[in-house]
C-alpha cells in the first residue's frame, strides 16, 4: 500500500526554497561541526561509545523533558511508534559501526571516495523502489563529477588503501539501505512533530547503545579523567548531536534520497577545509581544487521529481517482467 501522510511533513516541512535552505544550512553546519567535534571529544575522552551515548541521551531526554515543560511538540510514548521506530535506530546504528570498521581498515581519503559513489547507486534505487525518476542529464553528470572529484582528491593528497574489502562492501550495503529505509520511513510513519522522530530514534538508540558500551568500554569509562575542557567538548558534543537530529529527520522529509546523501558528502568536504584551518593539516592545491569541484557539482544538481502514477506503474511492470524473463 501507499504510504500514509505525515502529518509533521504538511506542518513542517519546507515549503519555500528559502525554508528548505536554512534546514538544509542546519544540517550541514551541524553536521560538519559535529565531525570536528566528536574528533575533540574523543581525542579528549578515549571512550567513542560513551560519547555517542552520551549524545543519544541528550537528544531524546532534552526533547522529551521540552516537550513536558510545553516548549515544543513532542510524540507521547506509544508502543505503535516505538515499534516503528526501532528499524529505523537499528539501521542508523548500523551504519555507524559499519563506518567506524571500514575506517579500521581503510583511510579516510579512500572512504571519501567510496562514499562519493553512493549517490549514483541510492539515485537507481529510488527509482526503482521509492518513485523517483532517473537523474537527468545535468544531474547525472553532477553525481559523476561528485566522484571524479573525490577520486582526483585522493590522488593528489593520499593513496586508495583497503586493508578489508569485506568490511568495505557491508559498509556501503548497509549505508544504501539506511538512505533508503530511513527515508521511505520517514514519510510513511506518521508522527505529531519531528521533535517525536528525534524522541523516538534516540530513545531506541540510547537503549542499544548502553549494551554496547557497557560490554566494550567499562574499565575504559573507570579510568576517564575529567578536566574542564572534556566535560566542555562532552557538552557541545551532546548539543549538536540535539540539532543534528533534528535537522537530518526534516531534512530527510525535505528532499529525495540521493539529495539528502550528497548532503552528507557535502559535510565530509567541509570538515576537511576545516581541518584545513583549524589543524593546518596538509592539503595540495590540485587537492584542494577537486574538493571545490566537488561543492560546485553539489550545488548544480537538480532533485529527481516524483514519477507520476502511470509511470511508476509502468516501471513496476517491467521491472516484473524482466524478473520473469
């Protein structure tokens, strides 16, 4: 069947190009940010399950705890929308071990790459299973210099290093199937607000999260020492992870599939100009070069629109027919 509307969508979700740019803004600059700053956190506090934890349980207690005190609008606890949710957690915390792994076995700069790719995959997938039409000309030509730019980025500045394909391939698998569900998710599970998705994922994540970090890190978490500027990076870590939330969930309700992945890779190219700055890391100039590409083939690239009903029909049709065949 169909999926049902959203309420949350018609009420929040952007409706103007200039709404859909300040949460998309939103996401970017928190997500860029929260990079930086779980890569201070970490370094400051050796213990990455707790922080995530930690941040887990900021997003869902600050926003149920708002919602109490009638700030903002948040779901009640039910066990319709919990159940839904929990794919959803499941998946998002998947792909973090997943690219937690692959970063154990691969650099950083190969990853950027394999992760580049992933927009010409998801933008298939949604055709053929969200309704999406296929990327036109200009766009296709986008996604394909997203990843030449990152090849050419990883040629100047590094070399391709992949220790273990295995971890590599479940990585993306996992990653394509996250874009994907999440975002059929989103748009068929009805909710009050999108405050209730950040409580819902966040409640489900933080559960999850507790058996992980308890059964990897506790003589780890006993033998923490705690200074002023961990507790501090611990906090704007929690912080972002609030508004991270909350503007990927509306985001993701904003725009396609495939957008909202070259969103992501956006905020990967960002982070690196700001390790860049911050860090005065070591980038080329042709390095450099191929990251700009890269925002300008972002920001060329035009959504895919909804197929209409007939179309989708059709497809649904020939695809049946060539599995048949």
């Amino acid at each position: 069947g169909q999926p049902k509307c959203d309420r949350s969508v018609s009420m929040e979700s952007p409706s103007s190009s200039s709404s859909t740019a300040a949460v998309t803004l939103g996401y970017m600059a928190c997500s860029s940010l929260m990079l930086v700053v779980n890569k201070l956190a970490v370094h400051l506090l050796p213990a990455p399950s707790f922080v995530l934890l930690t941040q887990f349980f900021a997003s869902w207690f600050v926003v149920k705890g708002l919602g109490l005190a009638g700030v903002i609008e948040v779901d009640a606890l039910e066990w319709s929308k919990l159940r839904a949710f929990l794919p959803i957690a499941a998946a998002f915390l998947a792909c973090v071990f997943a690219n937690i792994k692959t970063l154990q076995y691969a650099n950083v700069e190969t990853f950027i790459v394999f992760r580049a790719s992933t927009p010409l995959a998801i933008s298939i997938a949604e055709w053929l299973f969200l309704g999406r039409e296929l990327p036109n000309c200009r766009s296709f030509c986008c996604l394909v210099s997203l990843l030449a730019a990152a090849c050419g980025y990883m040629y100047f500045d590094s070399a391709f290093e992949v220790r273990a394909y295995v971890w590599v391939g479940a990585w993306y698998a996992i990653f394509c199937f996250d874009q994907l569900y999440i975002k059929y998710a989103v748009d068929a599970t009805v909710v009050d607000s999108n405050w209730g998705r950040v409580f819902y994922t966040n409640l489900w994540a933080c559960g999850i999260a507790t058996v992980i970090c308890a059964a990897t890190e506790p003589q780890t978490l006993l033998t923490l020492r705690w200074t002023r500027e961990s507790m501090a990076a611990l906090a704007v870590s929690a912080a972002l992870g609030v508004g991270m939330s909350y503007f990927a969930f509306i985001c993701r309700a904003s725009v396609s599939a495939t957008c909202f992945t070259i969103l992501g890779n956006v905020c990967k190219v960002l982070t690196v100009f700001i390790n860049v700055v911050i860090w005065d890391k070591h980038a080329s100039q042709e390095g450099l070069a191929c990251l700009a590409v890269s925002l300008v083939a972002a920001a060329l690239y035009q959504q895919a629109p909804k197929r209409t009903p007939a179309d989708a029909a059709y497809a649904r049709v020939a695809i049946s027919t060539g599995e048949k065949g």
